[in-house]
C-alpha cells in the first residue's frame, strides 16, 4: 500500500493488483475453512506405524466431525512470511454450518467477505468492490478450508501425520493427498471438542495463524448468512456452480 500511495497516478492499478492478491488470500484460506464444513471417512495407513498415528491422530478431529454441525467464532489472524516476520494482522468473526456453509467476515484493516452456499465460494472485497466466485467442486475437498466445515469424506484428501499434547490442548498435523496444493500442511488444536487454533503452511513456507474466540458450538444459526449475491455494480470474476 505504501508503494501505491507514493504513485498516485498509477494508485488505482496498484490497489486492483493488491486486491487480486487478497483475494487470492482469502479464497485459499476460504478452501481451510471448507474442511471444517465438509463430511470424514478412511484415512491412507501405508504400514502398522502410520495406521497408529492415523488412529490417534484421527480421534479428535473425527469427534468434531461427528458431533458438531455449527460453529460461530471471532478470529484473529496473522500471516509470516518464511523467516518469520510479521506481514500481515486481520480480525473478524466467523459462522459455519456442516457441510460445505461458512461465512468469515474480515473487519480488519480491509472488509472483506467470504461466503461458502454449498456451491460456490464467494470472496467480495468491499474497498475494491470486486467479487471473485470459485466452484466447490471435488477439488475443493483437498483444502484446509474444507476440514472444519465439511462433510466426513473430506478426511480422505489428508494424511493425519501426528497429533500433539499439549496441556488441554491436542493439535492434529494433517498433510494434502492431492499433489500441486498451494499448502503444505494444517495443525488444528482442540479444547475437547472445541477448535482453538489453526496454523496453514503454504508452497513457500509462509505460516497463517488463526485464534478462535468466543467459539459456540450447535447453535441455531440463520441460513440467510450463507446466500451470497453480488452488490450491483461490482466487478465479477469467475463463474458460479448452478
């Protein structure tokens, strides 16, 4: 944004270009929130070793899969780049129901929405009042996003690698089957049922962080929050699943 405000001749051409990488952001980030939101199944077990940290590895999070249909939270969320360094701090709340139905509302710095209708993902970005729509196809399923908000089948695009201890908390390290994912692994931590922390390790080794708070599970949520038309007059880019 500094580079844009320098060159205000050229400041809308950089916002877009900012844009498009936000949403870019958001719509992988959109795709680990699908896996909270979609359904669970087998899990590979290539030799005895790796079917006991399946078994482990897979006893909280199949819980939460089994016995959690909604989930409203506020989050806040950090992005580092590989060496470390603080690029990026975001907040906003979020509001899930199983399968394949989020909403994650980004209030800081930049209003940004992400809506996932069982269909389509929808990302608006409001500053830029740009709409970007992806499918929620099969390839979907191989998303972090879809292990909170998914169906039990999703379990089968992720290898459970190792779950973790650590005083009430127990993290769960799963790694994508499909090859050529953006990602390269997702830690989420439970308190009992309840999800606390997820931390995404993308393709260049960049971690995004997100704390949960204020997390109610099974309770009623409105329908309508999941139902994502685009503003008149804003710029959209894709095509939605009918």
């Amino acid at each position: 944004m500094e580079s844009c405000n320098r060159m205000a001749s050229g400041r809308s051409s950089c916002l877009r270009r900012l844009a498009i990488e936000r949403v870019a952001a958001r719509a992988s980030l959109a795709l680990l929130f699908a896996v909270l939101a979609v359904p669970l199944s087998a899990v590979s077990q290539a030799d005895d070793a790796d079917e006991s940290v399946a078994v482990l590895g897979s006893t909280v999070l199949d819980r939460f899969l089994d016995e959690v249909d909604t989930l409203e939270a506020r989050f806040e969320q950090e992005l580092f780049s590989a060496d470390g360094r603080l690029a990026e701090r975001q907040s906003g709340t979020l509001v899930l129901e199983r399968p394949s139905r989020f909403r994650w509302h980004y209030s800081e710095p930049f209003e940004q929405l992400v809506v996932a209708d069982g269909k389509n993902v929808w990302v608006h970005d409001v500053e830029l009042e740009q709409v970007t729509v992806t499918p929620l196809d099969d390839s979907a399923a191989a998303s972090p996003a879809m292990l909170l908000g998914g169906d039990r089948a999703v379990r089968e695009s992720f290898t459970v690698v190792d779950e973790i201890a650590d005083g009430e908390l127990r993290s769960v390290l799963l790694e994508p089957k499909l090859e050529g994912t953006d990602f390269r692994s997702v830690l989420i931590a439970f308190d009992g049922l309840i999800p606390r922390r997820l931390q995404l390790v993308d393709g260049l080794g960049q971690v995004t962080s997100i704390e949960l708070f204020d997390v109610e599970l099974n309770g009623e949520v409105d329908r309508e929050l999941f139902r994502f038309d685009p503003p008149r007059g804003a710029d959209v880019i894709g095509k939605p699943a009918r």
